[in-house]
C-alpha cells in the first residue's frame, strides 16, 4: 500500500497494529523518498474473514489518517 510520507506510513502501520493488523511500514532509505508505503502478507492460512477484517480495518484507520478519502 503507497503512502508516500515516511512518517504518515509509520502512523498508519502502528495504528493497524492496535487494531489487530499487522502491515509492516518501510520508508526511506529502503525506498526512495516520498514512496514509502505498507508490506502485508496473506497466507493460505488466513480465512475470507481474516482478510474481510483487514480490509475494514484498513480502510476504517486509513480514513481516519486522511490517507483514504
């Protein structure tokens, strides 16, 4: 997920967290300025709930960030 600032994408990724959400955020110098952005992970572990919940939650914070509009 593209976020752009480093430190917003570092906000969002701990804000996940509290939700239950993991999304690693990585920034600058991993990759260039003004692209950082969110690493997730979907296994064949995970349900269509588990996925359901993270996309809510997604959505829920990243509006709530002003990252989704």
């Amino acid at each position: 997920v593209i976020v752009g600032d480093g430190r917003l994408a570092m906000e969002f990724s701990r804000a996940l967290f509290n939700e239950g959400v993991l999304a690693t955020g990585i920034a600058f110098p991993t990759v260039p300025e003004g692209k950082a952005r969110l690493r997730t992970i979907m296994t064949a572990t995970h349900t269509r709930a588990d996925l359901e919940q993270a996309l809510e939650v997604l959505g829920r914070v990243g509006k709530k960030l002003g990252i989704i509009s």
